[in-house]
C-alpha cells in the first residue's frame, strides 16, 4: 500500500461482505457428503480447480462479476417494495443479465490460462443470458413467465456438468 492506513469504513465493509458469504452458507444448509474424510470435504469445496494462476485479467472479471452479483439485493428490495409488476419483473430479469456476462468474462480469462477440464459450457452461459434476455419482454406478457424463464436458468447450473452426468 502506498502508506495509507485502511480506513474503518473499509474495514466495516469488509467485515459485512464476509458476515454476508456466512449467513448465506449457513441459509443454504450445506448437506454432509457421504464420503468420509477428506474426500468429503473436496465433494462440498466450491469447484475453482480450473484456476491455477490468478492474472490481472481473472481479477478483474471476477471482481466484474462481483459487483454485479451485488445490484441484486437492491433490485429484490425494489420488488419488495413497489411489487411484482411488468416493469419490476423486467428490471430483475435486466439485472440478471449482468452477472451471467460477468462469469461468461471471468470464464474466458480462466479457460485462457488453464488446462484443467471446463466445469461449464459456453452453451449453458449463452442459453442463461438469452433465457434472461427472453424474461424481459415475457415480465410485460406475464410476470410469473418472466420468473419462470429466471427460474430455469437457477435449474440450468443445478444440474451437473454433461461429464458428470455420464461417468465413464
């Protein structure tokens, strides 16, 4: 750093953004693997495996790909607030869009620097952001359809990587 102490507003943010990343794994109610050991404990690791080195690129996209993530909490709240109109809807599946373009970025610097296997496809990116981009005009034809396309691209990365889906 350039001798410049951090100040207690980076730290408060700091500490905040973690609190947040606890109480949503405590939500999420990880399930215990039925693998023992530490083969149980790299079956509930996030998959970063395809990263071996971090570049300034991959810095950046992520941190691209993070604040995105970050607008939705305002956008649930504006829903929240005002409702579930066509507008509303449409808004939501707009800022959808945005962090599925910042993970196809950070999945670009990642592939270009890694030799490890994809643990998605551009097909499964591109068919998330054309489903988000669907779900706008859908929020004025219906907004449960809209959430209803927002929904199948939850369900897309639920589902497994192909390669896991037929083991060898």
């Amino acid at each position: 750093m350039s001798g410049k102490s951090l100040t207690p507003g980076r730290l408060e943010a700091f500490s905040d953004g973690i609190i947040a990343v606890i109480i949503t794994i405590m939500v999420l109610e990880l399930k215990v693997p039925s693998l023992d050991g530490a083969a149980g404990v790299r079956a509930v690791l996030p998959a970063v495996d395809e990263v071996e080195t971090v570049s300034h690129g991959i810095l950046w996209a992520n941190l691209l790909f993070l604040f995105f993530l970050s607008l939705f909490p305002f956008v649930t709240e504006w829903i929240g607030v005002k409702g579930l109109t066509s507008f509303n809807t449409a808004l939501y599946a707009a800022v959808s869009i945005f962090p599925g373009l910042g993970y196809m970025a950070l999945w670009a610097q990642v592939r270009s620097s890694s030799s490890a296997a994809p643990h998605a496809s551009w097909g499964k990116q591109a068919a998330s952001v054309c489903l988000y981009l669907a779900a706008i005009p859908a929020a004025y034809y219906r907004p449960a359809a809209s959430l209803v396309l927002i929904g199948v691209v939850a369900v897309l990365w639920l589902l497994p990587p192909r390669a896991e889906l037929h083991p060898k």
